[in-house]
C-alpha cells in the first residue's frame, strides 16, 4: 500500500462577514495516498470546494493541520494544479499557447519543456490543433487542454473541481474516461470533487463523504469493481456498481 502524500487534520474553516459566520468546515481528517484518485461528495454548498482551495494553501485552515510525505523526500508542500469547472483557455491564445502559459508564467518555458507540452499535446490527440483557438474545439477537447495546461507543470496532486459539469452526458462519459485514464497513466495523485454519484464511483479508488454544512467526513468508501477494462463504462456495468451507488444514495439523502 503507498504511503500518504497528505494528512489533514481536525481542519475547520469559517466564512466571516458583517452579518455574522458561516461555519463552512468542522474537524475534517482523512488522508491521501500517493497515486491515489479520491472522489469527495456531499451536499451542495457543504464547503467542497472550499477544502480543495484549503489543499490547495489558496485559503488557511482556521484551525488543524496539514501533514504532507514527499516521495522523493524535500520538505516543500506537495506542487498542486487545479483543473476547474470551466477550462478557462484563453480565445487569443492557440492550443500551445494556452497549455504553455502556466510554463511562461513560471519562467519555465525552456525548449525541453515546451517539447514536453507538445509531447503532451500527441499523446492525447490533440497535436495536430496545437495551433488552433479554443472556440475551434469541442467542449471535450478543450478540457483536455486544460489538463494537459496542469500536468505540464508536473504537480504531485491534482485537484478537479467538477471539470466535467459543464459538458453533455454523452461527452461528460467520455471524457471523464479520457482524463482518468491520463492521471491513471501518469501516476498521478488526484482529488475529485463532483455531485455525480456515478462518477465518483467509475474514477475514484476510495470515496469521502461529508455532511451537510458545516461539513464532517461522514464515511470512507474504498471502491473495487469487476471490470473487463479501464473505463467509466466497464465501471457503470460492473456487478457491484450499483450497490455502491445506492450506499452513497443512501447516506447523501439523510443530508439533504
């Protein structure tokens, strides 16, 4: 079993205004395994992606800690990349410009690792429109862009905040596949938050579950599924499939 890259801690968040406060999160703990997918699900407005932005150090824990294992053993937080809801690529921008911008804003667009991003760019198909704008790709591709755009910063976790909400069912399956599969290739860690029961269940090795506002971790779920092959669609059709949907149906629904 890998070791955790990252243990939280009895982390509690709160919103302050001049209303008053919105307790948002409440001693929340779990850890992350190195080359591990997590799925965290929960209610709306729980305060998910409130703990991604936590994870991600763009907001300080109120209170609790978080422990971090490096496996090549430095002492630096762990390199996050986020991938949001919306790919946010920018129209001016061609496909390589837009996957190279986090490089050049590091001042790390060195020939090697725009080499790398084009390398990047043919192992998921999408090479051949490196010179293209984003308004002449599907909504499909253009999320595979964004995520190659993280992973050519070679961060140690990523964290997807529903990056597939804004797509067609049809596309959502695929694409999801398509990304799954690259962060399972990769090795990459990854944390998904999603709404999508079906979802979490098809990608994620291991499930959290929070409560309703302010959010407690509820139950771990660890995933295994009989599968012919390493798809969302092998998944959805595995024999156990649906009695993890309807645990998590379960204790989502006493939430609501």
């Amino acid at each position: 079993m890998n070791a955790s890259i990252l243990e939280l801690h009895d982390i509690s968040y709160a919103y302050h205004s001049l209303t008053g406060e919105i307790p948002a999160l409440s001693n929340i703990s779990f850890h992350v395994r190195q080359g591990e997918f997590l799925a965290i699900v929960g209610p709306s407005g729980c305060g998910k992606s409130t703990l991604l932005s936590i994870i991600a150090r763009l907001l300080e824990p109120e209170s609790g800690t978080i422990a971090f294992q490096n496996p090549d053993g430095s002492l630096e937080y762990p390199k996050t990349g986020y991938m949001l809801q919306h790919d946010h690529l920018l129209e001016w921008r061609t496909i390589l410009g837009n996957v190279t911008l986090g490089l050049e804003i590091t001042h790390k667009n060195t020939p090697e690792q725009v080499a790398y991003a084009e390398q990047l760019l043919d192992d998921y198909d999408l090479y051949k429109f490196k010179d293209k704008h984003p308004g002449e790709l599907s909504g499909g591709m253009r999320q595979r862009a964004a995520l190659i755009r993280t992973l050519v910063l070679n961060p140690d976790i990523l964290l997807l905040d529903e990056p597939f909400s804004a797509l067609d069912y049809q596309t959502r399956l695929t694409v999801s596949g398509d990304i799954g599969n690259i962060i399972r290739t990769t090795g990459k860690t990854a944390i998904l938050i999603t709404h999508d029961l079906s979802e979490a269940i098809s990608l994620a090795d291991r499930i959290i579950i929070l409560t309703g506002r302010p959010a407690t971790v509820k139950k771990e779920l660890s995933v295994h599924l009989t599968k012919e092959e390493d798809t969302p669609l092998a998944a959805r059709s595995a024999p156990e499939f649906h009695q993890y949907f309807n645990l998590l149906w379960k204790e989502l629904s006493h939430e609501k």
